[in-house]
C-alpha cells in the first residue's frame, strides 16, 4: 500500500519579529500564506524506513540532505514514538520548493510526512496532537499543516486561520544559493538591538486580506526580516526593484530569504512580470496562486 501527501510553499504576508527570547527563538506576529508550489511526497509500506528524494530542474540536489538529517525522517520517527508503533517505510519525496528559500520546503515536506505516516498507518492521531508533535520539529510545520491564510504567533507556531477575500497572484524568484534562518535571525539582532519586545501587530494586514483589493495587500506587505536579508544579500535590493519596474504590485523578501516574491495585479500582470524578470537574466521565475490547502492526501 502507499499514499502521496501533497504541502506547499508558505509565504509571510506579515512578519513582525521582536526581541529575541531568552530560548534563542524570536516573538513573532506574522500572517502565512499557502501557495501553489508544492512538493508531493509518497509513502509506501516496508520494512526498514527509507528515503529518496527527486528535485526539480531548479534545485540543487546536494542542497536536500539524505538519510536522518532529512527532516522527513525526524518527523516519521516522532510520530511513531508517539503512537507506540516502529518506524518503517519507503518515503519518496519530489521536490519543486526551493530549498533554504525561506519558503519552508523542509517544513512542508514535514507536515506531508507526518499526514502519510498517520494516514497510512491507520494511527488515527488527534490533530492537536499532530500540530504539537509538528511544533516540535519547527515553527513553520504547524502551518504546514494548516495551510491557507493563518495567522501565527509565538515563536510562529501558534496558528490560527484568518479571513482571506483574495484569489492573489504570486511570482516567486529563488536564488541559486540558500540563506540560513539562523543567520538571518542573528542578523535582525545586530541590527534592531533595540527591536521591541512585542513584535509589530499583524491587524493591518489582516484588514487589507479582508478587502480581496491587491493595491491594499500591496500596500500592507511587511517583513522585518528583509532589511537583514538584504543587508547579506545586496542583489536582492535590486531584484525587487526590477519586479517591480516590470509591472509587480510590490515585491518583498519572502520569510528569511533569499527567494524574493512578487504580488501582482492579475493572471496578466503575473504573467508580465514574470517574462519580464525571465528578459533580465532571472533564470528560475515561478508563478503561483494562493491560498491554496495545507498538507493533504492526493487522490
Ligand atoms: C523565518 C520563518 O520562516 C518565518 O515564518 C520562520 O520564523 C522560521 O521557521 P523555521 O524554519 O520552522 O524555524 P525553526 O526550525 O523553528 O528554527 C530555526 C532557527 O530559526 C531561528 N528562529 C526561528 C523561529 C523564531 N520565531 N525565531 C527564531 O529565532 C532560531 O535561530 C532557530 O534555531
Ligand atoms: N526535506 C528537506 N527539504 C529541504 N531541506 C531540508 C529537508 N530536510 C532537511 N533539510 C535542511 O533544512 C535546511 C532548511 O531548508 P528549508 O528548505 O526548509 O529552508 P527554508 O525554506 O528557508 O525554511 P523556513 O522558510 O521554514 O525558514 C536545508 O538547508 C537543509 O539542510
């Protein structure tokens, strides 16, 4: 028997970041958005527990760790210690987020093999305590989870949907080469010492995704966390300057970067943007709605 589990990419229409807590990890305010690129993940049943992962044209292979620094497999075995049962089973995972993209490709990959492991082991696990054992293994994984608009607080793991009007267009640039969360994080303290302790409120956001308006999503985009992305990664300054020259809404830095998204007007105006950053020499340019669901079970 075997089952494939679908999760996407997430963006942070919102990030507010505060001071650091004594644990290492920032109090966040910010709004997630699922959107159309995925990776699919199969599971197949067997005896010891594999994984081989696939990955489209634009992702470095040697960027996806093997064997159990995959997070897939940290998850699998998370939830079979939780449900008593022995870890074992063949994981395929075909990857199209970009990976250290600030898009939370592993976390996503996560989710899917947390909904896999559960569903194909019949283990029947209470969602909260899915969403627990997901927080554990990072922030981004409850809303992994959950997907479609939701809005996150904590450290990003306490995750709640919101209103979404909207049907929004997305054009997405990565970069040939990751940027470590961490650093990015390490960098915001460096240069907001002063941040505050609590971080900026999600509410304008939140009443701009109530409208459906592009122009006022547009307008309410924030993410803390791109001024330090941009200071290590100049280029991405420029990137977004020429999105947005091509006709994009507005671009920003999406979560800790490096990939850079763009929202636009329409279908046309993704469409637009999109050749126009292919024209300047952007070799990978993706185009995506959203929101679109969480981590679930293809037919
Ligand atoms: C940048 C975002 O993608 C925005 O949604 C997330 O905050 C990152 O979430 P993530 O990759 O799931 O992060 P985790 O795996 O939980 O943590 C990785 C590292 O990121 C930093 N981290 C993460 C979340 C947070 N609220 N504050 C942090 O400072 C910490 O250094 C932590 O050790
Ligand atoms: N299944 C996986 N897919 C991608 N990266 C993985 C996976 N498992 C472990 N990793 C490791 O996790 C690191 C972060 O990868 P990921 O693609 O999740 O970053 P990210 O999108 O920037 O995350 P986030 O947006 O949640 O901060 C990678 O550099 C890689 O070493």
């Amino acid at each position: 028997m075997s089952i494939t589990v679908r999760a996407a990419a997430k963006i942070n229409l919102h990030l507010g970041v505060g001071r650091v807590r004594e644990d290492g990890f920032h109090p966040l305010d910010t709004v997630y958005q699922a959107i159309g690129i995925h990776d699919d993940l199969t599971l197949t049943d067997a005896a010891d527990l594999t994984l081989r992962t696939q990955v489209a044209d634009h992702i470095d292979p040697a960027a996806v760790p093997e064997g159990s620094d995959n997070i897939v497999l940290r998850a699998a075995r998370l939830l079979a210690d939780h449900a008593g049962v022995g870890a074992a089973g063949a994981f395929e995972v075909r990857k199209d987020i970009p990976v250290a993209g600030g898009m939370a490709g592993g976390s996503a990959d996560a989710a899917a093999a947390l909904v896999a492991y559960d569903r194909l082991r019949d283990l029947r696990t209470p969602d909260e305590d899915l969403l627990a054992l997901a927080a554990r293994l990072g922030s981004d994984i409850p809303f992994s989870l959950v997907g479609g608009t939701a809005r996150g607080v904590g450290r990003g793991e306490v995750v709640t949907p919101v209103e979404d009007l909207g049907s929004w267009w997305w054009v997405a640039v990565p970069s040939a080469e990751g940027l470590s969360t961490p650093v990015v994080y390490r960098h915001f303290d460096e240069l907001r010492p002063d941040a505050p302790e609590v971080p900026a409120s999600a509410e304008p956001l939140l009443a701009a995704l109530a409208s459906g308006e592009p122009v006022r999503l547009a307008r309410a985009l924030h993410n803390d966390l791109q001024e330090p992305a941009i200071d290590l990664r100049p280029e991405l300054g420029d990137l977004i300057a020429r999105g947005e020259a091509e006709g994009a809404l507005r671009g920003m830095v999406s979560g800790s970067g490096p990939t850079v998204v763009f929202l636009c007007e329409s279908a046309d105006g993704a469409h637009e943007t999109a050749l126009g950053l292919a024209g300047a020499g952007h070799e990978v340019v993706l185009t995506a709605t959203g929101p679109v669901a969480g981590a679930h079970v293809l037919a």
